[in-house]
C-alpha cells in the first residue's frame, strides 16, 4: 500500500514535471546580421523527480516493506525488537504508519539536498537509506528462532 502511494505521488509530481521541461529557443543575431535559433544548453541540474530517484524511492519504499515483514516474522519466531518500543512494533497500523513516515522522511531530506544544490547527497541518502535498511532486513531474516 505504501509503495502504491509512492508511486502515484511520483507520477503526477512527474507529470507536473513534464510541463516545465521543454527546453526554450532563443533568436541571437549573427555577425552577417540573420537571426539563429539557438536552443539553451541543458542544465546540469537534474529534475527531482527524475527516473534515477523514482527507482531510489521505490527501492527504499520495498527495503521499508521488506523490514516490516522481517520484524513480523523474527517476533513470531519468539524474539523481540530491540530498537523500537514493543507498543509500536506489535501495533500494526502504528508499526507500518512508522515504516511509512521513514520513508517520507528519506525523501523529504532527499528533497532539501536537491533544493540546497547537493545532488550527490540527494542520491547518496537513499542508497544510504537502502543499504542500512536492507542489511537489517538480512540480519531479522538471519536471528535464530528461540522456541
């Protein structure tokens, strides 16, 4: 469900997007005095929500999944969650209401390293944010049981 929303937000912010990228063409004179259309160079400045950080998003979005389901399946195999309150975790519209916030939240900050002019972060907190969350969900899956 959370990857569903992810995936409409991404669209129609990708649509709105669309609009706004068609490249304007500008008349300069030339030295024999006739007009040349010239179109203005791409900026090296990316969209936000581009096909690179769409995929990124997701790919956190389903680490984020991926970790609720590992948590569920290590606490019916008889162990507990460290981390996080007990209350949180065995609630589960609260537990996937915070794995969804988590994921907003990476791209929220996402968001402010692409405003402020850190394109190379934007990108390096999601493949952070995977990475972490995936060798979790490795470690859950690993735990021994305890019955």
């Amino acid at each position: 469900m959370v990857l569903v929303l992810v995936v409409l937000v991404a669209a129609c912010c990708h649509a709105q997007g669309m609009a706004n990228a068609l490249p304007d063409s500008h008349q300069t004179a030339s030295s024999n005095g006739s007009t040349v259309d010239q179109l203005e160079a791409p900026p090296s400045v990316h969209r936000f929500w581009d096909r690179e950080n769409l995929l990124l998003f997701s790919g956190i979005a389903v680490m984020r999944g991926l970790d609720y389901a590992s948590t569920r399946n290590f606490q019916a195999r008889g162990r507990k969650e460290i981390l996080l309150p007990q209350d949180v975790v065995n609630n589960s519209a609260g537990f996937a209401s915070l794995e969804a916030a988590s994921t907003m939240t990476s791209v929220g900050i996402s968001y402010i390293f692409h405003r402020t002019g850190h394109h190379s972060l934007e990108r390096w907190m999601s493949i952070a944010h995977i990475g972490v969350t995936g060798f979790g969900d490795v470690r859950n899956y690993c735990l021994k049981t305890k019955h």
